[in-house]
C-alpha cells in the first residue's frame, strides 16, 4: 500500500478543487506565555520553549526506522531461498560465513551474553587484519569455551573478524557436530590446515592441552597441562604470523568433574566419560552447565615474523616459545581468579 501524503495546511491552496473547504481550526504551534519561573525551570533541564513541530524529529534523536519488520522478513526469506537453492558460498574447508553470522552465532549469542555473561579483556592485542593464531587454555569437560571465545573475538573486535579453531578429530566423527563445525569455520587440527588459514590471512585459534585439559577433574582446575611438542609455535614461524595468549577463566566450573566413568568411556570410543555433581544424577537435567561468569583475556602478541626460515625446525625455539606463551597464559589465569569476587559474580 502506498504512503499516505501529507499536505501541510499553508500550501496547496492554488490547488484545492473548487468547493473545498479550507480546514476550520488551524495548529499555530504556540502556546500561552507561562510565568518566567516556568520558564527558566525548563531552561534548567534543557527543555526549549517552543515544542517540536508537529511530524518533526527533535534534534539529535533519530526516526524510527520504517518496515523494519518487513526487512527483518524479507531477509529472513531471501536467506531460506538461498539455503533451498544452493546459492550460497563455502570456502575450501567448508565454512559458511553466512550460516555462522545469521544463524549458528544468534543461538551462541544469548549464552555469551545472558547465561555466561562474558567479559572480554585486551581485544586491541588481537591485529585488525592479517593472519595470527590465538592459543587459550581448554577445560570445562565440554568444549564451551572454543564456542564462546569464537563470538568473543567477532562480537568485540572493531572488524568483527572470525575465529577459525582447530579441533580434534573426535569433532569430525561425531554426526550433526561434523556439519556445524565445518559450517561454523573449524577444521581438523593438523599443521597443514592451520599453515593454509594462517596464511590466507585468517585468525586461527588453537587449545594445545587438547583432551588433557578439557577433561581434568575439578581439583586441577586452572592449573595447565602439557602443551604438546609445539606443533603451534612451528606453524606460526613457518607463517610468520603473530601468535597471542588467550586466557579463560570461568569455563572450569561449569561443570566440575569430580569422576571418570573410563570403562564407558572406552565403551563409547571417548577419551573420558565425566561425572559431576549433577551427571548422569539429574539424566538431561545434569548436562545444563552451571552458570558461571566468565573473563577472557587476550595477551600481548608474540612476533615471529624476525625469525628466519629455518626457524621453524629449531627445537630449542620452540620449546622456549610454547614455554613462553604457556607461561603468559598461567600467570595471566592466576591474576583473573585473584581479581575474581566470584565463580557466579
């Protein structure tokens, strides 16, 4: 239906069809003088004398949008065609940045900012482009927090960038979580795939305690396990891209994991079964995890681009940088529990 026009009541006079009847009561858009005490008290708060003039924005505020429901729908319908028909891009790894902005980021989305209440810390550390790798520590017996450090970085970065994390093989043999993870930009956590991304330009995120922290019970919480032989350190002297400690406090206490049912866990082909105070207790009930409040904080950046080429095959350095970057890591999770008031707050 098309938009109504408004004429204003001083013009169009020349126009008006014979016969028509100019309207009776004419707004003049004054009001009757008020006492000066009136006055000033609206000059105190900033009020101006005259109103605002009938259908006219005040100053500094802005007009609501208009059909914003009917965008919201048209762009709805236009995704679900382009998803029907296939005319959508994935990248060589599988990745669909529009599934993962629309779609699977809206429903991560409430748990960062409602359940877990994030608070993210030394975004700035992360460059505005080009390729770097992002090393966190892993734990919370499930992997939440790859999930929410990947809307931490999109979310708070001035370039909205994305996170592209490697994972374990486990991820890609589970049904449905090989789709999604494929589909959200993460890819096995081979050197060869991360050397690719990293020099492609993009940020690529890597948790070296792997299964040995993700799994620890509770009594080792926020103390780091192995980082491995440093595959990380070697991928991103071959790229020459910066790599940044990552820090993640809150993530041990969402389920705290007090017992390993190994026997299942070796039934069911997984690397631990957990048990916690709430699971398998509870049945489904058990497996929503507490709600703690989280803190990520991102280091300052360790260069490796003043390296030469042969770097990469010196174990000496990589074993004094993935030492480095741990370390980074430890002493910056023992600072964040110190600040801590909390494990909810």
């Amino acid at each position: 239906m098309a938009d109504a026009k408004v004429i204003p009541f001083d013009e169009g006079a020349a126009d008006r069809p014979r016969g028509e009847r100019r309207p009776r009561h004419r707004p003049t858009g004054r009001r009757k003088a008020e006492p000066s005490a009136v006055r000033e008290v609206r000059a105190l708060h900033g009020q101006d004398d005259e109103p605002a003039a009938v259908g006219e924005t005040p100053e500094g505020a802005q007009a609501a949008p208009r059909g914003g429901l009917e965008r919201r729908i048209a762009g709805g319908l236009s995704f679900l065609r382009r998803r029907l028909t296939g005319e959508y891009e994935v990248d060589e790894f599988g990745y669909d940045q529009e599934l993962t902005d629309q779609v699977l980021m809206s429903l991560l989305r409430p748990a960062y900012e409602k359940y877990f209440r994030v608070e993210v810390k030394g975004i700035e550390n992360i460059p505005a482009d080009g390729g770097a790798l992002i090393v966190a520590n892993h734990s919370g017996t499930l992997p939440l927090d790859g999930l929410m450090l990947q809307v931490a970085v999109h979310d708070r970065h001035p370039q909205n960038r994305h996170l592209r994390l490697l994972a374990a093989d486990l991820v890609f043999m589970l049904p449905v979580v090989n789709e999604l993870a494929r589909k959200a930009g993460h890819t096995l956590a081979c050197a060869e795939d991360a050397q690719r991304l990293l020099e492609s330009g993009e940020l690529v995120g890597v948790m070296p305690e792997g299964f040995k922290g993700i799994g620890k019970p509770f009594s080792e919480r926020y103390k780091l396990q192995r980082f491995g032989r440093g595959g990380f350190v070697s991928t991103a002297l071959r790229a020459g891209t910066p790599i940044v400690p990552c820090s993640i406090v809150g993530a041990e206490e969402i389920y705290p994991m007090i017992g390993n049912a190994k026997t299942l866990a070796r039934v069911l082909g997984f690397p631990y079964f957990p048990i916690t105070p709430t699971f398998p207790w509870l049945g489904p009930l058990g497996a929503v995890p507490l709600p703690t409040k989280w803190t990520i904080q991102f280091g300052e950046p360790i260069a490796t681009d003043g390296y030469p080429p042969e770097a990469a095959e010196d174990p000496m350095l990589m074993f004094n940088l993935t030492d480095q970057v741990r370390e980074q890591i430890q002493h910056t999770l023992y600072k964040l529990l110190v600040q801590r008031r909390s494990v909810f707050f």
